[in-house]
C-alpha cells in the first residue's frame, strides 16, 4: 500500500507549478526559473509516484478533485427529435 500525500500539500504544490509554468513560458530563456520550475516539477513525481511532470500533474489534479477537464468547454446539445 503507498502512503498519500497530504491534499493541502499537493493543491499549494500544483499552484505553484502552475504559476512557474506561466513564468518559464514568458521567460523561457532564464535557467534559474526553469531549474525551479523543474524542482517542483521532480518533487509532483516524487509525491505522486509517477515518472514524468506531466503524469504527475494529472495524478495530483484527479487526487485533490480537480482536473483540466472540469475546464473543458461543453460539449454540443444534441438536437431534439
């Protein structure tokens, strides 16, 4: 059985790699940011068990209840017959 991270600890954790993803795509060309951004991103694996950034993203959002899905446009009504 493997132990679960806290849900607070991987929200605040996905917040912040949110936020240095926004940062690293305006200034991709800044190594410390990307190094940071790169170290949030091992440490999502690390509590996630998952092998790669985006792996762990997706785990995490499905683990704290939200998911880049729940911001997908809804589908098109069908049309009554």
């Amino acid at each position: 059985m493997m132990l679960l991270p806290d849900r607070n600890t991987i929200d605040r954790l996905l917040h912040h790699y949110r936020a240095q993803e926004r940062i690293v795509l305006a200034r991709p060309g800044d190594l410390g940011i990307r190094r940071r951004f790169e170290d949030t991103a091992y440490t999502l694996c690390v509590l996630m068990g998952e092998r790669t950034a985006r792996e762990a993203v997706h785990a995490a959002e499905h683990y704290v209840g939200r998911s880049t899905a729940a911001v997908a446009p809804p589908a098109p009504a069908e049309a009554a017959g």
